[in-house]
C-alpha cells in the first residue's frame, strides 16, 4: 500500500511539474515576443533618431535603403565579424539563464554593429556618388568598394543587404547623372569590380582557370620567396584573396555583370539616338551639286563646303566618342565593341535608305557616299585597330552597294560578276533591288542588262515559293556582343590592394583600414 501510495504521489508530483514547465515555455515564448516587438520599436526609434540628426541630410540613396534595408543592418553576433548578415529574431534574445545584464549586453551589442552597419553604408554610398577618378591606371570606386566588402566580409556572409544597396546606388547615379561622363566612368568601373569578382570568388569550391594560375603562383612563390606581404598569412596574396562565396556574393555576381551589360547598351542606344539625324544628312548628297559634275568637284564650290561639313560632324562625333571613353580609361575590349557596333549601325543606316529611296540611288550621289566612306576610312587608320577593332569590314554592305552605283558599264556585267566580285555580301533581292532603282544623273548611263534582270527575278520568284524571307532591308543588332568570360580574358588584372585613397576619405573611419594598409 505504501508503495503504491508513493507511486501515485509520484505521478502528481510529475504533473505539477510537467505544468509548470509547460507555463514557463509559455512564458519564455511570451517574453521573447515582447523583446522581439521591443526590439523592432527600438529600431523605428533608432531610425527616427537617425533622420532628425545631421547625418539624415545624407543623399536620396542613402534615405532609400535606410527605409528599404532597415530591418536587415543590425547584427547580434559579436563574435562574428560579416557586418552585415542579417540575424533572425531569436539571434537577437540572450539566454535568461545568463541574467539580465546579459540580454543588456546582448542589444548594445547590436545597437553598435547597426550603427555600424549604417556608417559602412554611407560610406559605400559616398563612394558609389562620387567620382574619384583614376589612379595609375585603377578605377578607385571600384578597388575601394572591393577592398571594403573584403574587409567586412561580406562575400561570405550568408544574409546580406550591402549587395543590393550597391546595385541600386549605382543604377540611381546611372539615372541621375551626366550621360557622356557617368555612363562611360562606370562602365569602367563595374567592369573592373565583376573582374575582382570573376578572378577571386570560389565558386561551389572551384575557382576559374586565372585563378587557379594565381593561386598555384602564390603557393609557389610562398615557398621561393618567402612571406613578403602580410595580407598572406590569412589567405591573401598580394592583396588579393580567394574566398568561397556565399548565394548573395554569387547573386551580386549576376546583378554586377546585368549592370555592365545594361550601361554598355545604354552608351550604345545613345550613340545611335545622336547619330541618326547626322546620317540622314549624308545619305544624299547636297542639292546644289547633284546635277553638276563638275562643280561638285570644285574646292571652292558650294556642294564641296556642304559635303565637308555633313561627313565632318560625323568625324566630330566620332573624335569625341573615343575621347570620352580615353578619358574615363574604358578598356580597350569595351571601346573596340562600341566603335563595332556604331560602324555597324552607320552601315545598316545608309544601305537601309539607299534601297528604300530611289534619289539615293544615283551615280553622283554614289560619289557622294563614297567619299564620306573614304573619310571614315580614314578615321579608323587613325584610331587604330586597338579601338577601332573591324570597323572597316562592318561598312561591307554600304561600301559594296555605293561601288555598285559608281561602277562604269554596267550593262557589261554578267550576274556571276556582280554577286562575286561587286556585291558578294548583297543577297540576290538586294542586288535587283539597286540595279532597278538605279539611275544615272551624271552621265546618263544605263544599268544592268535585261539578262540579268530576268535571271534575278527567276530566282527571287523561286525564293517566293520557298517561303524565303522577301525583306532586302538589314536588321540592327541589338544583342550585347561579349559575356562575362570574354570581360575576364581581355581586361588586364586589377590589383586593388596598392592603391592610394582620395584624401577627402582619409578622415572616415569606415575608411582607416585602408589607410593602414598604406603605411
């Protein structure tokens, strides 16, 4: 009986614990909620408090991402150095069982990595904002905001907000700013920090072929030389490193390399918007030497002054293309692809209106085109191919079609010599095209012979019950012409480790680190 009676004492005494236990989960639970919905006011007030001191006078992008990624900056981890991985709430509750001044502890410690975070901002903002120029040869903006991601660890921060504030900074100073001087200068720039990107991420535990090299150089060059910088005893060398990157430094990736695509586009879509009525000026020749010969050729003639001054502003144009993208030291591989693609559109442009307006299509208007196409000629010599790339072979269609027009004898031509040896990039319908349309103002001479014509609309009759396309006109390419391999192999290696910090970021703490790197 007795033992029985001490079983069932037992078993109430387990349920009264058993109770008691389930109402302290249910007070902890409770609590944390309460610390949880304090913490977020806490953080409003914060934000407030932010706003109404002097630094809420920062810039609109600043304001934009405090409101956007406020939520997201503070930390609770002190021992952990990414500054800016994004805790979940229960990161942000100190045990009870460490007491109070613990939990106290616990939200200091996350008041300052939030401040800190937000200062960090500031200072990528800043440097997003500003143009610092070039120095020996380095886009600053872009070693700095490397150097400062390196150094917050931010690529191997598995929630992070930084990636995305850069983004969206310089896609708002993109939208904001002047276009021939901030297009070009960040082209340059987004370029050089995709290139960091590239050639030092490990990516799912490999690394590309460049880096590979460099790291078997650097393991080598350890043992040969010797430790001669420190940054080598915790994985860098010469100021570079190779870290296993996280999902967000692989998504930042993508972002960074969308960005350099969509700036190159819109340097592209700007040159044409400028170029278009410059080129309906030189398709045709002027009115006042059309019909005369002779005074067309006449140095002091009116045509010859209109024809200098229609095919110069193209010249001019051109001149001030490549000196704005010289200036801002755009890579080589990036002027050669723009250069290439205006010239293309320069070719789709006049070959475009030469079939589609009969008064294009005339002997002295051949001339005329010709010798704008001689000037351009020219202009791509002296440029040189570094930057000019195959300008010259991209003119093939216009340069095929006006030799077509100047061409003395047609009649003479059998159809095997023109698409051979006259127009061998010209399809059969563009050829027919030109050769009825033709007519010549100066001499009074004939085009090609019926033979010949019969012939090519035999096969263009041919073409038409094949389904074949019937448009003789050119398609503008609007594809981006390179990929983030072909950026990897042309543009020279970066090294952002030595580089000499504006002396207007001297005095920001967010920047100290590097000034103690250069001492």
């Amino acid at each position: 009986m007795k033992a029985r009676k001490s079983t069932n004492d037992s078993n109430e005494n387990l349920k009264e614990i058993e109770e008691k236990c389930s109402q302290l989960q249910q007070s902890v639970q409770s609590l944390e909620e309460k610390l949880s919905n304090l913490e977020d006011e806490n953080h409003v007030l914060r934000q407030k408090a932010l706003s109404a001191s002097p630094k809420g006078s920062r810039t609109s992008i600043v304001r934009t991402f405090s409101e956007k990624y406020s939520g997201v900056l503070a930390l609770a981890d002190s021992e952990r150095k990414p500054v800016f991985e994004s805790p979940t709430p229960s990161k942000l509750i100190a045990p009870f069982s460490h007491g109070l001044s613990e939990s106290r502890r616990s939200k200091l410690t996350a008041e300052r990595h939030h401040i800190s975070s937000v200062e960090n901002y500031e200072f990528l903002a800043r440097c997003i904002k500003e143009d610092f120029g070039f120095i020996d040869g380095k886009p600053l903006a872009a070693c700095i905001i490397y150097r400062c991601l390196l150094h917050w660890h931010a690529f191997d921060s598995e929630r992070t907000a930084i990636f995305d504030c850069i983004i969206e900074g310089i896609n708002e100073v993109l939208k904001d700013g002047d276009e021939n001087s901030t297009l070009p200068y960040w082209l340059s720039n987004a370029s050089a920090l995709l290139c960091l990107l590239q050639r030092n991420l490990r990516l799912n535990g490999f690394l590309t072929t460049n880096s590979q090299r460099s790291i078997s150089s650097g393991l080598h060059g350890r043992v040969i030389h010797g430790v001669k910088s420190p940054f080598r005893f915790i994985g860098f060398e010469d100021g570079l490193s190779h870290m296993e990157a996280r999902y967000p430094a692989i998504l930042f990736k993508q972002q960074l390399t969308a960005c350099v695509e969509k700036i190159f586009g819109l340097i592209r879509d700007n040159l044409k918007k400028e170029l278009s009525p410059l080129l309906n000026s030189c398709i045709q020749a002027p009115k006042a030497g059309r019909h005369s010969g002779k005074s067309s050729r006449s140095p002091g003639g009116i045509s010859q002054q209109a024809h200098s001054s229609q095919w110069e502003s193209i010249i001019t144009f051109l001149d001030s293309l490549l000196g704005h993208l010289r200036k801002n030291l755009v890579p080589s591989f990036f002027i050669r692809k723009l250069i290439t693609q205006v010239f293309s559109f320069i070719n789709i442009s006049l070959f475009n209106s030469l079939l589609l307006r009969r008064e294009c299509c005339t002997f002295s208007n051949g001339e005329y085109v010709k010798s704008g196409l001689a000037e351009l000629e020219k202009w791509i010599v002296a440029a040189t191919e570094e930057y000019a790339g195959t300008s010259w072979h991209e003119l093939n269609y216009i340069r095929q079609a006006v030799g077509f027009l100047v061409i003395h004898q047609k009649r003479k031509k059998s159809l095997e010599e023109i698409m051979q040896d006259l127009c061998p990039a010209l399809t059969v319908r563009q050829i027919y095209r030109i050769s009825t349309m033709y007519w010549d103002d100066k001499y009074g001479t004939q085009s090609v012979s019926n033979e010949v014509v019969a012939r090519m609309r035999e096969i263009l009759n041919k073409d038409n019950q094949n389904l074949t396309s019937n448009s003789f006109l050119l398609d503008d390419d609007l594809s981006i012409p390179f990929s983030t391999e072909d950026i990897d192999m042309a543009i020279p290696m970066i090294d952002p480790s030595n580089i000499a910090i504006p002396e207007c970021l001297k005095d920001n703490p967010c920047a100290q680190f590097l000034v103690q790197l250069q001492k």
